[in-house]
C-alpha cells in the first residue's frame, strides 16, 4: 500500500487504520502532500516499480520524503 501523510482525498489515519487490517500489507509513506504519488514522488515510483519487479515490498515503515513544491501558476500582478 502506499499513502500520503497528507493525502486530500484518502486521509492517512485511513491508509494506516486499512494496513493494520491486512495482515501482509506494508505501506508506504509520502510525507509530502499527494494523492498519487506514483506519479508526484521519484522516491515512491521507485519503490513501487521495485515491487512491481521483483514482488518485494520495502521495508516496513519505509518513508520517502516529501519533493519540493512545484507550481506552474504565476504569481498574481503587483499592487500598486
């Protein structure tokens, strides 16, 4: 399993409450804020596409820490 810390849309009281359930589940923490973090996190994508190859999950309580921000909005015009 995998999950954000501070995931929008699954809450990670949730992600960690559904991994205590399963008694072969590992997950996988984004400490950053994502929903998919595949997609938003190297250190996950790793991690999952390692698993994905070789059916080894990470350690148990493996963190990846969060990536810097990036943002394409740009800022809003001076006031003058």
């Amino acid at each position: 399993m995998t999950n954000s810390r501070h995931d929008f849309v699954t809450t990670y009281r949730a992600a960690t409450n559904v991994a205590r359930q399963i008694p072969t589940a590992t997950l996988l923490t984004y400490d950053g804020v994502a929903h998919v973090t595949y997609l938003n996190d190297p250190c996950s994508r790793t991690a999952i596409e390692r698993n994905l190859r070789t059916l080894r999950t990470p350690p148990h309580g493996t963190h990846c820490p969060p990536a810097p921000a990036v943002t394409t909005a740009e800022p809003p015009p001076a006031r003058q």
